[in-house]
C-alpha cells in the first residue's frame, strides 16, 4: 500500500499505464479502504485505488490530502519500469509549474481580445505575438 497525494498517484497510474496499457478501473467507496484496497489487490493480482476510511485516518494517520494506491509484489517491477520510463521521458518529481503574466492566446481568442481592445488596456499585439513566438 502506498499513501500517496493526487500529483504522486497520477505517476503511479502513469507508470502502471506503462507496462499494462489501459485505465485501471476503481470501485470506490467512504468505509472499508482495506476491503476495497487489498483484498482485490490479492484476490484479483491487480494494482487498486481507495480512499482512506476512518480506520487509516486513525491508525495509520492518512492525511486529508492522501489517496492509497495498492500494487500486488509481483506487479511492483512492472510498476518500477514504468516509472522509470516517465523519469527518463521527463515526468517526475518536483513538477514543474510556470506562471506568466498572460500566456499566449489561440487566435480565436486574440480576435476577441482585439474587439474587446484588450491589447491597448494591457499590453500590445506586439508583445503578445512576441510572447507567443517564445513559449
């Protein structure tokens, strides 16, 4: 079992992806994380997902902010490849973010934007093309 935050299991779910190719179906449910995390987990040999029930939040701590991903052992390298494949392919951690003051519109959206005169309250055409041009 593996308490994870939504970021790290979009990672796990990626690097299950990896190796097994399609969307791992989740049956989700407020009670009983163990019943719905490791017992498929073992019954069924297939990674799972399940929300901490009151029994994680009060023996095993499980923060509000954590969702648990269950890999069965021998599924574990598979899982490992392909993680290490989103590394050497660019996706891991820390992620990176970037904040601009505006990002570069579609042209769709600049059409509207030149009929709102959005550019001579904010900035010119000519910087928003020039920002375009450099993302």
């Amino acid at each position: 079992m593996i308490y994870a935050d939504s970021a790290q299991l979009s990672l796990l779910l990626l690097g299950r992806e990896y190796t097994h190719g399609y969307n791992l179906p989740c049956r989700l449910s407020g009670h009983a994380a163990c019943v719905y995390g490791v017992v498929p987990a073992i019954k069924e040999n297939s990674c799972q997902v399940a929300i901490p029930c009151r029994g994680d939040r009060y023996r095993a701590m499980a923060s509000d902010d954590e969702i648990i991903f269950t890999v069965p052992r021998d599924k574990v390298q598979d899982l490992m490849d392909g993680l290490r494949h989103l590394a050497r392919t660019g996706s891991k951690f820390p992620t990176g973010r970037t904040v601009r003051p505006e990002y570069p519109l579609p042209e769709s959206y600049e059409k509207i934007a030149r009929e709102m005169d959005y550019f001579t309250s904010t900035s010119t055409e000519e910087e928003a093309k020039d920002q375009k041009l450099s993302s």
